[in-house]
C-alpha cells in the first residue's frame, strides 16, 4: 500500500508539473522574448550535464541512491546471489524476455538503451539549439509543450502496459529524452526566462524519476505473478 501510494504521488506531481508549464505558456502574454548568448549557453550546459547523468544511469540504474542506501542495498543484493543471474538489467528468465535485447552477442536492458540513445540524440540537438537562433512563437511554443506531454504520456503508458517486443520499448524510451528537450526550448523560448528553463529541467528529472518508479513497480508486479521461486524483485525494492 505504501508503494502504491508514493507511485501516485510521483504521477500527481508528474501532471501537475506539466500542468503547470502548460499554464504559464498558454496564459503569457504573446511579447516577443529571447535569451541572450551567455543565458543560452547556461540552459545548454545544465542540460548536458544533466543527460550525461542520465547516460550514467542507463549504464548502472540507481547508482546515486546507493551511497544514501548502500546497506540496505547490499543486503538486498546478497539476498539475491544464487537465485537467479542478470541480463541487461534484469532477471534471465522468460518472465523478463521482451524486456531486453540482444546486440552484437551482448544482451542489453531495452528500456536504458532507448534512454542512452535518446539522451545522445538531445545533446546534439540541443548544442544544435544554442548555436542556431531559433525563435518559436507562443503558439509553436505550447504545441511543443503538448507535444512533449504527450510522448511522457505514451511512456508512462507503455511501462504499465508492456506487451510489446523490446525493440518498440527501445524507441519509445528513446522518446522520453528528447520530450524533455522539447520542453526546455519550449520553456525558455515562449518565457525569455532561464529560471523557467531551469524550473522545467528540475520536472524532467521528476518525470524521469516517474518512469523509474513506474518501471520498478512492473518489474515486481511481473515478478510476484512469476512462477519461478526467485522473487527478484521483491516489494520491498
């Protein structure tokens, strides 16, 4: 129950979040507003940093939560020696099999190489955006902000309902990022304020979060349904 109702708080605070962006775009007045060089160059760096952050995760998910948890996630990884080996992040059972995908004679984690190859691809559109002098109006604005909302919805969707092969939750995932570029342009492009911008950076690390939780509560539901006797994936995680 508890896990349950941190879940819905996340998805609440979530669409509260875009909620809220979508207000100040579509309730601002229509003057026209732009960041100057050094400003660009800010949002741009924060933003990098921030996907080299989410790369780090696709390679070792939750690695920061383990230096403010390390003993209990030592004893939850102890627990698990010998029950059941990993693949691509996640159990080498057939529960787990469309949750990976095999490359080159390696078996990689579907969902963190769509994020890997998302987050590579907002880099270099957003280097593209700090050295191009694209403007958009109010209106091109809050489409990209809707667009944006709607791929998040999309992946929140797909997560709880994944019956599809692994190569589509590649791709899907692989939107996520790329919705959180959509947002920062729309944001700072529409408002002329960096601290918009980076108000709009801190939701997509929530809304990543989101998807992180989102995908741990499958991963146990799935787990718990398993008739294997491991229970990798306990309720505790």
């Amino acid at each position: 129950m508890r896990k349950i109702n941190t879940l819905f708080l996340y998805l609440a605070f979530s669409f509260i979040g875009a909620a809220l962006l979508i207000l100040l775009i579509g309730l601002k007045p229509s003057q026209s507003s732009s960041l100057s060089i050094s400003e660009k160059v800010g949002i741009t760096a924060a933003f990098i940093l921030s996907c080299s952050a989410g790369i780090s995760l696709t390679f070792k998910p939750n690695w920061f939560r383990h230096y403010f948890s390390k003993s209990t996630y030592e004893t939850q990884n102890t627990h698990s020696k010998g029950k059941q080996s990993f693949q691509g992040h996640h159990p080498g059972c057939l529960t787990f099999q469309n949750h990976t995908i095999h490359w080159r004679g390696k078996i990689l984690c579907a969902a963190c190489l769509g994020l890997f190859i998302g987050f590579c691809v907002s880099i270099a559109l957003m280097v593209f955006y700090m050295i191009t002098d694209f403007q958009p109006t109010q209106m091109t604005a809050l489409l990209l902000l809707l667009l944006s909302v709607f791929i998040l919805v999309v992946v929140f969707i797909e997560i709880i309902h994944r019956n599809t092969h692994a190569s589509i939750h590649v791709f899907i995932n692989s939107l996520l990022p790329l919705s959180f570029f959509l947002v920062i342009v729309a944001v700072v492009g529409a408002t002329g304020e960096l601290l918009y911008g980076f108000l709009s950076l801190l939701l997509c690390f929530l809304w990543l979060d989101t998807r992180i939780q989102l995908s741990k509560s499958h991963h146990t539901m799935l787990c718990k349904n398993c008739a294997e006797p491991c229970k990798m994936f306990s309720e505790s995680f």
